[in-house]
C-alpha cells in the first residue's frame, strides 16, 4: 500500500495519468479518492454512466489490457457500483 499526495485531487485528468503510469507488475490496483475527479474517471473509463459515486461510493472496472498505459476511453467493464 502507498500514500500518494499527487492523487489528493478533484481532477480526473490527474488521477487518469497517475493511473497509467502505474508499473505493470501491478495486475490489481485500488484506488480512493475524492469527487468530482472520481465520478468523472469512472464515466471515462466504464463502458456504463454514473450521476455520482456518492460519498464512501465504490465500484469495480475491469480491463483487458496487458499494460496500464493501454487504458482507454470507456473501454472499462463495469462489475459493480
């Protein structure tokens, strides 16, 4: 487990980049943070829409993808909110 203050952010953009950037030696990664950037990064991601994770929300997305940097845009299967 890390602390990363990079990721104290509202910014989705923020939290995208950290997230591709992530060593590929990681298959699984958790993330917490706050909203807006949250909400936002789930929409980008999910192949479904959120209004809002709400406060202590959370929710699962699975890619298939070999490398983090691989991630794109609502290329993410949602498994559950």
């Amino acid at each position: 487990m890390s602390y990363e203050t990079e990721l104290y952010t509202f910014d989705f953009e923020d939290v995208l980049r950290f997230i591709v950037s992530i060593s590929d030696e990681f298959e699984r990664v958790m993330m917490v943070g706050h909203n807006p950037a949250y909400t936002f990064l789930f929409n980008f991601l999910s192949d479904d829409t959120i209004e809002n994770l709400p406060t202590c929300g959370a929710c699962l997305l699975r890619f298939d993808v070999e490398k983090w940097a691989d991630l794109k845009h609502k290329k993410g299967e949602t498994l559950w909110i």
